[in-house]
C-alpha cells in the first residue's frame, strides 16, 4: 500500500511539474485531451461494474502521447 500511494505520488508530481512549465497551447493541449479522455471513457461500458477496460484505454492514449513527446499526456 505504501509503495502504490509513493508511486502515485511521483507521478502527480510529475504531472503538476508538466502543466506549470506548459505554455499556453500546451495547457490547451492537455485541457483538450482531458475532455477527449472523458468522452473516450464515457463511451466505454464498465464490465459488471469493474472500470478496468476504461482504465486499459486511457493507458492506451496515455502511451500514444507519451510515445510522441506530447504533453497531452499528462
């Protein structure tokens, strides 16, 4: 439990350090892909009430940006 909560940690440090030492178009960006990732979610049933295949498309667009250098993917 305590290395999962560490693990969140870092990375909505490394979250919050992208969106401060965005630009503008890159906040717009990462603003745009939120409200994207909403609607793709949104659009996915959840499997007998278990949120995992939500869960495996946001990784799935997560990497897709990330593999780009896109700070969308925050």
């Amino acid at each position: 439990m305590k290395s999962e909560f560490m693990a969140l940690s870092k990375d909505l440090v490394w979250v919050s350090n992208i969106i401060l030492q965005s630009d503008p178009e890159g906040r717009r960006r990462i603003a745009l892909a939120y409200r994207e990732a909403q609607e793709l979610v949104g659009g996915i049933p959840k499997d007998n009430g278990d949120a995992r295949p939500r869960i495996e498309a946001c990784f799935e667009r997560f990497d897709v940006f990330k593999a780009k250098d896109d700070v969308a993917c925050v």
